[in-house]
C-alpha cells in the first residue's frame, strides 16, 4: 500500500489517482462504486477530468484516532481497479 499515505488529526488513508483522460477516469469511478457497494465502504471522493483523490477514514466514528483493518482492505481492493497502478 507504498502509495496510500497514512495521515493523523484526522486519522485517514489518502490516495491521488490519475489518469490519462476523462474515459478512464469515468471507468474507474464506476468500478470504485461496485466495490463501495459491495464492501457497504464509502470514501470521501473528489475528481477532475483526470484525477481521482480518495479519503477512507476509521468507520467508527467514536475511535476515529485508530485505522482499522478494515480501511486497509479497502484500499488494497480499491489498489486492485488498476493493476498496473497498484
């Protein structure tokens, strides 16, 4: 996960994507929202034509200091929409 940056105040997993052109940039938000779908995971999300920056933060709000397993699956499956990127 050498390209997710662990962040603290507040704790989260920060990710920059970029893409080629606004084509891809629209496949991978759709496959980002199957997987969102199917994990019940919903990261914070803003794009561009050719970006895609994410944010997962702990689940639980009441332990939001603590990144959980979890997250970090999240952001493997998420790493696995582009093989060649991950």
């Amino acid at each position: 996960m050498h390209k997710w940056k662990e962040r603290n105040r507040p704790t989260r997993l920060e990710r920059r994507f970029e893409f080629e052109n606004y084509q891809l940039t629209r496949d991978f938000l759709d496959r980002l929202a199957k997987i969102c779908e199917e994990e019940q995971q919903f990261p914070d999300v803003s794009f561009g034509k050719t970006y895609v920056n994410l944010t997962l933060r702990p689940e639980n709000e009441e332990d939001d200091n603590c990144l959980t397993d979890k997250e970090h699956q999240m952001a493997l499956k998420i790493d696995e929409l582009l093989p060649n990127q991950g």
